[in-house]
C-alpha cells in the first residue's frame, strides 16, 4: 500500500469502529477502501473482519454501564452467536460470494422496519406483560434462533449485523434501545472473534490491512460508544434506520 492508501484504511477503520458501536454497518465504509487498494474480494472481507475485532470489544467495553443486569441474557445468547458466526465464516471459506446477494437486502429491510416500529412493539410487550402474559427475559427460542441465524450472516459478511441483532431483540424484549445496543455490541464482538480466529488458520488476509483496520476500528469503537450512549432513542432509532438505509441502498445496487 502507498502512504495515502495506508492512511485511508487507517481513517476508514476509525469511521467503521465508531459507527459499528452505534448502529452497525461499519463493513460498508472499510469494505470499499480495502477493495480500492487492489485487494481481492475474499481477502477484504477476511482482512476486515480480523480488523474489526478490537472496534468491537472496544464498543463493548464502552456500554459495560448499560451491560448491568444482563449477564445472564449475554452468556445465553453469546452461545448462539458462537455457533452462527463460526458457521457464517465456514460458509465463506466454501461458498460463491454471490449465496447471499438475494437473501440479504430482504433481511436489511426487515430489521430496518423492525427498528423503526420498536416503541409500538415495547409498548404491546409491555402490554402483555401488564396483562399477567408470559414474556421471557431472555427472549425464548424464537429470540435465540433469530440471534443465531443473524451471527451465521454476521460470521460471513457482517454489513448491518448489528440493525439486525438490534431489531429482533426490540422485538422480544422489554429493554431500552441503548440497553439493546450495548447487547449488539457484545454479540457482534463475539461473532467477529469467532470469525477472526478461524480466518487466522484457514483465510488469506493483509497483516498490514489487518494492522491498519484493527488501530482505527479500537479508537472508533470508543468514540462511538462514548457519543452513542448520550443519544436520545428517538435520535438512536433515527440514526440506525437512516444508516440501515443507506447500508441496504449500497447492497442492492451491488
């Protein structure tokens, strides 16, 4: 890489850091740059998602405050993103990059109507349970499987991972947005980690990518941990489908 791509990885990194510790999608930003410096596909997403790691404990990290009181709801969910990304990153190594082009703009869209409709959903879980219904704390099966399934796609792309992770559990649990999005950040760490070590053995990646992604995704991860959480959820919720928005705009017309 010459000095000006190194310096684009390195800014593009720090960008998808932040934005991944808000609302996610922080793929799209380093994504192109990587294939921009004349990196091939399947090299840009492994050397990405290596990259993105410490972006995401740093997120986590970030929201330990709003992690209160979910210890239990993180271990139990954390076991299916385990399972989802490390099968979403097999399916990399042996599948054509074009398996999920179709499926993935419809779930982009799904989760983005999801996000946008979360207070009328939280208003009829709240409902139900004022009612003497039975609504779970850890969300049931439906929330596990839906978790895992989005980590299988999170293990092979990630782009808008965390809309996705953030709109089934607005779904099923009475939680705040910020509450919500501090239990993104874990899962996509988790997922991302998952990924990464499996890469490190079987994918071909750039060190000096990796290197670049990895510096500016950890300074970003806080930064946008430390902005997010002063966010209103109107403002959260805005903010998350204007970008989720653009993420799916970007998917379709490529």
């Amino acid at each position: 890489m010459t000095p000006w791509e190194m310096a684009a990885v390195l800014a593009a990194g720090t960008g998808a850091g932040a934005v991944n510790a808000v609302v996610g999608s922080g793929t799209l930003i380093t994504f192109p740059v990587l294939l921009a410096t004349g990196l091939p596909p399947v090299t840009a997403t492994v050397s990405n998602g290596l990259g993105l790691v410490p972006g995401s404990i740093t997120a986590a990290l970030g929201y330990r405050e709003e992690l209160r009181g979910q210890r239990r709801r993180v271990l139990l969910l954390g076991a299916g993103a385990v399972l989802g990304g490390l099968a979403g990153a097999v399916l990399l190594l042996t599948l054509p990059a074009s398996a999920f082009e179709r499926i993935v703009p419809v779930l982009v869209a799904l989760a983005l109507v999801l996000v946008a409709c979360q207070p009328w959903i939280a208003e009829r879980v709240r409902r139900r349970r004022a009612s003497g219904g039975r609504v779970r704390r850890d969300g049931g099966p439906l929330l596990f499987t839906g978790l895992t399934l989005a980590s299988v796609y999170g293990g092979y792309f990630s782009a808008a991972q965390g809309i996705i992770y953030v709109s089934l559990m607005g779904m099923l649990l009475d939680e705040t947005l910020q509450r919500l999005n501090a239990v993104k950040n874990v899962l996509a760490a988790v997922v991302n980690t998952v990924a990464a070590l499996l890469f490190l053995f079987f994918a071909p990646f750039d060190w000096t990518a990796v290197a670049l992604i990895a510096s500016g995704s950890a300074l970003g991860g806080l930064i946008g941990a430390r902005t997010g959480r002063r966010f209103s959820p109107a403002v959260l919720r805005t903010l998350i489908v204007s970008v989720g928005t653009v993420a799916l705009v970007h998917l379709m017309l490529h």
